[in-house]
C-alpha cells in the first residue's frame, strides 16, 4: 500500500519515512519546508533521504536511494495542491505529521498553528474522506494533557483543559479525526507523542539546545528551577510504535458506552494511543547524562516554569502494549549518545 507521510522534512517523518522505504515500502513523503527553525537540517534530512534541491513546488520526485520513496513540497493550506495529488496517487494510507510545533511559538504566532494544524488538518481528512484511505494515523501531543495531574497520563482521561494553543489545536485535530470516523467510517489513530529526542532532532527542542550551549561554553536555561520530569521517548522507539499502528486501523469498539463515554476509542472506527517511554526522567539527571557525554559540566541559569509548559510527564501506554505488544525501551543514556554523535559529525565539531 502506498503511504503519504506529511511533515518528511521534520524530525519524525523523517526518520518514518527513512525506514518504511529501507524496508521496501511505496511512501510519498510531503513538506513545505518552512523556516520555523533552522533549513539546513530540514535540507540535510532531505539529502540523507535521496532529495537534493532545487524543490519546485508541487513538483513530485523521487529518491535517489530508495526506489518506492518520493517528496513532494506542498503546503496542507493548499486545497486544490493536495487534491491533486491524492487523484493522480493511489493513496491508501496517510500518517500526518506535518504542523507548526512549539509551545512557546504559539504564544507569540497564534495564527501559523491555525492555518498548518486546523484549516490543513481538514483539507487532509477531505482529501482522506474522497479518496477512500483505509487508514489516517495523526500525531496528537502530550501537550493535549495540560491541566490534568494524574498521572501516568492515560488517554481514558478527559484531556478538556489545554493550557498552550498548540495543545488546543491537537486537542482539536482529535475531535475532527472521530467526526469524520463517525460521519464517513474513515478509521482514524491518534498517536500522543511523549518528549520525542534523538539524531537529527529539532533545534527548539532541550537537548539540541543544551548540547549547542555546552559545546559553545554557554549556560543552559533550566526552567522550573529543575524541577521538572519529561518521559523522553527516542526516536527510533517511536517510528516502530507508528508503523505497528499504520497497521492495525481500528474497527470501532463494540463495549463503548455512551452513558459513560471513554475518550480513547469509540463505537466509530477510531482510537487514541500514548507512546511514550513510560519511565519518566527528572530534567537534572538527563542533563547529568548529557555532561557525561559530552564530558563537560554545564553552567545553569535556573528559571521559572514558561507559560504553556507543565512541570512533569508521564505516559500509560497500556493499551499500546495490549494492542500491539510494543513498549519503547531505549534509555536516556543510550539515547543521548546517538544524539551527540550525530550532532557532532552534522555540525563537524571534533570529539
């Protein structure tokens, strides 16, 4: 079956799309490159896949390395683009990655989450809906949980308390995708992504800040005093939580009770996951793990927590476990040294 992965010039769909292709699969990856970090590494994903530029847009090619693999550059607010390229492929399934991250931008940039993660969202799933896809897989956030304090964070809890707009419009990417499940039997996966980290991470995210900052003999801002937990969940952990779930689309559950309504699945073709380590990290011990590495001792401005940030997270990831009988396991220090040595041969800084 042919895959569209949105988002392949970013951290995930990247990686994604890197192994369903190794492992001889049809994708078509798309992006629009943006500038919300820095291009060189969306460009060095690009190269690392087998694109090299210039990227006309809307301009289909292929893989100089991996036969069944393509990009196109478009943007999700592009409906007639995205019709188009769903009617000349035979799509049958879809994982969407592509949005406009961060949540701190959103505090400054409201509107760039509106157009990528709302008024594209719903061009995806009209496309989805017209084209017959078996199966729309859709990145949730952990951020969904905002206010919620029990914990570990389960998808059987109420999530109706965002406190970043970013969260919000994950939060809202979910109420659409069980709408067009229940209206168009459009069997629809939401994925809650925990901390995700490792080579070619992004920029905004702590470690390739912190690691930037200690090699350059800068202090690292260390928010909430260091008060903090984040289940950091590697890469590689993920992509293989996403391709078990591509599939499986699900079926509906026959137990769901309206009376007393569970927000993980529904009687409609659709179900929510976390994925995330399940082991959650105290922020001062991955930045003991990270000096380690680098063998180096940060110095540390200690700050407040930032709006829209929580202070701990932590995934129940029973029901991935149940279903798929897949957990992430990758440690932190393992997971750290990957990450350095990408950095270090991306950025040619000697060891």
């Amino acid at each position: 079956m042919k895959t569209l992965i949105t988002g392949t010039a970013g951290f995930i769909g990247f990686k994604l799309a890197l192994t369903m292709a190794g492992q001889g699969m049809e994708v078509i990856g798309l992006d629009n490159i943006n500038d919300y970090y820095d291009v060189r590494i969306k460009y060095g994903r690009l190269e690392e896949s087998g694109f090299s530029g210039p990227f006309e847009y809307a301009d289909l090619i292929r893989s100089k390395k991996f036969p069944g693999l393509e990009f196109i550059k478009l943007n999700l607010e592009d409906r007639r683009g995205l019709q188009k390229l769903f009617q000349e492929n035979k799509i049958e399934r879809v994982c969407h990655l592509a949005a406009q991250a961060g949540v701190r931008y959103s505090l400054s940039n409201p509107y760039a989450y509106v157009e990528s993660n709302l008024v594209g969202y719903v061009n995806l799933l009209e496309c989805c809906r017209h084209n017959q896809v078996r199966h729309l897989v859709f990145a949730s956030s952990s951020s969904v949980y905002g206010l919620n304090e029990s914990q570990p964070f389960s998808t059987h809890d109420n999530v109706d308390h965002p406190i970043s707009l970013y969260a919000a419009t994950k939060k809202s990417n979910e109420l659409m995708a069980h709408t067009y499940a229940h209206l168009y039997g459009l069997p629809c996966t939401g994925l809650r992504f925990f901390t995700v980290y490792g080579p070619w991470g992004r920029p905004d995210m702590a470690l390739f800040l912190f690691t930037k900052a200690i090699l350059e003999d800068r202090p690292i801002d260390v928010f909430n005093y260091g008060d903090m937990q984040r289940d950091f969940t590697y890469i590689d952990d993920i992509v293989e939580g996403v391709i078990r779930v591509l599939d499986r689309p699900p079926q509906g559950n026959p137990e769901w009770d309206g009376h007393n309504p569970d927000p993980s699945s529904s009687i409609a073709p659709y179900k929510l996951y976390n994925i995330g380590n399940n082991n959650p990290v105290r922020l001062m011990d991955f930045i003991q793990a990270l000096e380690k590495t680098l063998g180096r001792e940060a110095g540390k401005n200690l700050m407040p927590l930032q709006p829209g940030d929580v202070p701990s997270t932590y995934a129940d990831v029973e029901d991935l476990v149940s279903d798929l009988d897949y957990k992430p396991e990758t440690g932190i220090e393992q997971g750290i040294e990957e990450f350095v040595g990408w950095y270090r041969k991306f950025f040619g800084i000697d060891g």
